[in-house]
C-alpha cells in the first residue's frame, strides 16, 4: 500500500456536483492499493498514520498526533499512485489492484481506521469521479509505502 498523507485545515470529497464528505482540521489520506496488499500491510499503514506526530504544538513543533488532537481522516482511493512512467508518455497502473481485490481491501482499511482511532473518518467513494477540495497546512506532505518500511 502507499499513501499521501496531508495534513489539513480541512478537506471535502464532491461527487456529481454534490458534497459527498468532508472533515475539518485532520489528514487527508490518499491511498493505493496493490494486488499483493494484505491485512498486515493495513495494520502497520494504520498505525503509522494515526501515530505520526506531524501536529505542532504551542511551540510550532511536531509533536502531536491525529490522536492527541481528536482530528479527523479523510480516506480516499487513489489507483494513480501505482502510476508507472518508466515507458512513454502516459502512465501504466499495472501495479494497481483491480477492483475485485482493491475494494475489499479498502472497505478493510477503513474500517480498522475507525476501529484503531476511535475518530471521525470520512472517506470517498471507490471508482467515482471525485473532486478533492482541500486546504493543506503548512503544507505537511509525506508518503508511506509499506513495502518500504524505513
């Protein structure tokens, strides 16, 4: 799995001219999924994120959680991050899931997301046209891949 996580003032999903989802102050978590993701490579992503001290406190430091501030996530699918642009012009997303093994796999991530935090957890809706409206802050950018674990 690899994920982009931004932290965010705040951050909406809209699906066909309607707001599907949206959080205040949290992270936004686009996430790929692989064919050869397991429930293992769920567990530590999960609790990477939830852990990641990218909050600053009273000093502007990073020192707190999602957790320690009670934010929210924002948990969208994102094929494109398989993108591979080794070969031409236009990427190839061969290394992406297909639906039949991404979807469950995402429905799972969510819900151990809820389950793990205990916090708001919004997402949006696998396969759809989505457009992300979101407002990062600072802006705090980072990208877990969990086959690279360092």
């Amino acid at each position: 799995m690899r994920a982009v996580l931004q932290r965010v003032k705040h951050a909406s999903v809209t699906i066909e001219n309607q707001i599907y989802s949206r959080i205040d102050t949290g992270i936004l978590i686009l996430l790929g999924i692989m064919d050869t993701d397991t429930m293992e490579d769920i567990e530590w992503l999960v609790n990477k994120i939830i852990n990641m001290r990218i909050f600053g406190d009273a000093e502007g430091k990073m020192n707190y959680s999602v957790m320690d501030n009670s934010a929210s996530l924002m948990i969208v699918s994102q094929f494109t991050l398989y993108g591979s642009t080794k070969k031409g012009n236009r990427p190839s997303f061969i290394k992406a899931a297909k639906p039949d093994i991404a979807i469950p796999l995402y429905d799972s991530f969510i819900k151990y997301t809820k389950e793990k935090s205990g916090l708001n957890v919004q997402t949006g809706s696998f396969g759809a046209d989505m457009k992300l409206d979101l407002l990062n802050d600072g802006p705090v950018t980072i990208i877990i891949d969990t086959k690279i674990r360092e």
